[in-house]
C-alpha cells in the first residue's frame, strides 16, 4: 500500500508536466501558425483511426493525419507511406522529363485501284474481232500478252505501204532519196502507232507472212481484266470500249480525316498499312495526297497512299497480298514535338475521372492528380497538362496507390 502511493504521485507528476508540456508545444504551434490535426488515419485501411501519432494495427504504417483546415477532397486523394510498406509495395518512381514523342493515328479506309494506272483499251480503227484470247472478267494479265486478234482492211493496207516502203528504203539510192524514204518511213511508222500497233509489232512487220491479214492487241500493264465489252466476230468501230484493265500492282489506301485533326496530316507523312481482320497482310507507305476540300456532310477530307502489291507465288500459285475493295486500317505518326513525358504504367485511365498520376509531395507521400493525354508510345505517355518536366511520378505500383484511396 505505501508502495503505490509513491507510484500514483509520480504518475500525477508525469501527467500534469506531459499536459503541461503539450500545452505549450499547442500554443507554439498555434503562434507559428501549425494546422491542427483532427485525427489520424491508416492510409492502407482508413477505418483505423487515432487522435494520437502511431502505427496501423493491421499493417503497421504510419498513421496520416487528418486536418480541420484542409480541403477534404485533397486529403482524401493523398496518400502517405511508411519506409517499410513503401519497400512491400514496391513502389517505383520516375522523374517526367521532355520527349520528343509521335501521336499514333488510327485510320480505317480501303484498297482500291490506282486511277491514274488504270487503261481503257478501245477500238483504233474500225474491224472484226476474230478471235479472243482473254474472253472474261477477272482474268489476270500480264503487260505484252495477247488480249485479241482484229482484222482490219485499213490497218492491213496501212502496214502493206510501209513494208513496200522499208523493202525500197533498203536499196542503194542517192543520198536525197534515202532521205526522203526516211522521212516517208518515219511518216507511215507514226501512221501505224496511231493504228494502234506497238513498237515490236512495227519492227516485225518486214517478216510478216502477205497472207496474214490479222493484228494482235497487247495488254499495256499487269492487271486483270475489270470490263471485257466485245465478243469473237464483232464488229467494232472506232472508238468502241475493247477492254478496261485494273493494275493490282500500284493501288491506292484511300481514307477520310476528320477536320479537327486534318491539319496534322500532311503529303509526305509515312503510314502503316494493315488489312482488316487479317495477321502478315502489312505494308509501308507514304501519303501521297491530301484532298483540301472538305465534304460538307460528314466534315472530313480524303486521303490516299500509294502501295505497292507484288505477285508471290504460294504453294505454287500467284496472288497478291491485298485485294480490291477490301478494309484496312492505317496508323500515321505525328509528331508533337517535346513534350512532358513519364511511363505509360504511370497514367492511370478512368471513364469519369480521365486520366491522372501519383505526384510525389514529399520523402513519404504522394498525391493523386489528374493529367491530359496528348499522345500514347509504346512505353512513354505525353502530358499536355498536370504536370511539368522534373515531377516525379509512381511508376510501378500506381494502380495500388488507387484502390488503396478508393477504400
């Protein structure tokens, strides 16, 4: 009994200097002006609460205090972190520094033929078709193969007078005369490129059978066969449609831009070309026009590239890896310049919220704030706002951070 009545004075003693003492440390407080903590806070799990300094009973993290003066949703989207829960965590941090980053656009649009490649064969001069070497759409064909086979009295007679002409031209004459069979050559040879007859055609015409009263017709380009207008002892006259062929060697990506983003799409710009729905069936090309007129309905512009589409051979038949009218999409890079930058896995993306970080404001805490996102590489995200090159940002362990505060 005497014992414990030394032990409660000496308790009474402490309690009345430790209320002493922390009256005055309030009163210091108050006169350097000191928020005031109403209580503190687990930050891991909120419902852990304290009016004094300590750790969390669950995680053992340092309690956060909660302030009378500050703005609640501000407390609310900070979060403080202890040494040991910040190693458990495994918190990462990244400065935000100024990159020169590209803004991927998404474009979706269609293979379709080159216009300024395509040919329209028509009738020279008026004849028969006497026999058709390519007799239906779609087939494919090659630049210098047989499309036709027409007979022609004008062509004949045509070819006939240049013959004659060459066989003379080859005989020993004065100097004038040579000259002037040259130039009656060169005459009747531009007659029979009107005709229609190609350069090899003209040069095998010395060698040519008299009996043969036919020409030929070539195909100018490799490509397939889009309208075949005439049939096996037609006649045609001059001017007629023959034949229309597609060159599926130099198509055309044709897409539309919007007008709020058409400014940053510019001739000359590279883009990436992928058919739809379809894995290997990429491409690399450059846009090679952008139309300057709007379309007053849906406010957006055409543009094309130009691709290439060779002929492989797959287990031994030819094809081509794009086909016409078929969709593609494209991506084009934009550059923006330097831009502040941090690590994609430092943005956090919400559908109400946007897009936002974890700023850190201190050795222990950090604050959640929201960001703009001007462009998206494959490991660097750019920022128009919300935060300036030498921040530093959480980069691995910011979705933590999230649902942490969420609680």
């Amino acid at each position: 009994m005497r014992t414990s009545i030394p032990v409660v004075i000496v308790g009474l003693i402490c309690l009345a200097l430790g209320w002493t003492i922390g009256l005055k440390s309030h009163d210091h407080g108050s006169a350097r002006g000191e928020r005031k903590a109403l209580f503190y806070q687990s930050p891991m799990h909120p419902w852990v609460k304290s009016p004094e300094p300590g750790v969390c009973t669950v995680c053992g993290m340092a309690l956060v205090p909660v302030y009378a003066d500050a703005d609640a949703g501000a407390e609310i989207n900070t979060i403080r972190l202890s040494t040991n829960a910040f190693v458990v965590a495994g918190i990462q941090t990244a400065v935000a520094t100024n990159r020169v980053l590209h803004r991927n656009l998404r474009v979706a649009g269609k293979i379709m033929e080159a216009e300024s490649q395509t040919r329209r064969l028509s009738a020279y001069i008026d004849g028969r078709i006497e026999k058709l070497h390519v007799n239906f759409k779609g087939a494919a064909v090659e630049e210098g193969e047989l499309l036709a086979t027409v007979y022609s009295p004008t062509l004949r007679e045509a070819e006939r007078e240049y013959v004659l002409l060459y066989r003379q031209s080859q005989m020993n004459h004065s100097t004038k005369i040579t000259a002037e069979h040259g130039r009656l050559l060169a005459a009747m040879r531009q007659r029979l490129v009107q005709y229609g007859l190609l350069e090899k055609q003209i040069d095998a015409l010395p060698n040519k059978p008299d009996r043969v009263s036919t020409s030929d017709i070539y195909s100018p380009l490799d490509g397939v066969v889009r309208i075949q207008n005439v049939y096996e002892g037609q006649y045609v006259d001059e001017g007629d449609l023959l034949f229309e062929i597609v060159d599926f060697y130099n198509l055309w990506f044709r897409f539309d831009v919007y007008e709020d983003v058409l400014e940053s799409v510019k001739e000359g710009q590279r883009i990436e070309i992928e058919v739809a729905g379809k894995t290997g069936f990429k491409t690399s090309s450059v846009i090679s026009f952008v139309n300057p007129n709007l379309n007053y309905g849906t406010r957006s512009a055409e543009v094309r590239a130009e691709l290439r589409n060779p002929a492989l051979r797959v287990r031994g038949v030819k094809q081509r890896p794009f086909k016409l009218d078929v969709y593609a999409e494209g991506t084009i890079q934009i550059p923006l310049g330097a831009i502040v930058s941090v690590p994609r896995s430092s943005v956090i993306d919400t559908v109400n919220e946007g897009a936002y970080v974890f700023v850190a404001i201190g050795q222990d805490s950090f604050a959640k704030r929201q960001v703009t996102v001007a462009a998206r590489g494959r490991d660097y995200c750019g920022l128009s706002s919300g935060l300036k090159a030498g921040d530093t940002v959480v980069a691995n362990g910011a979705a933590l951070l999230d649902s942490e505060i969420r609680l």
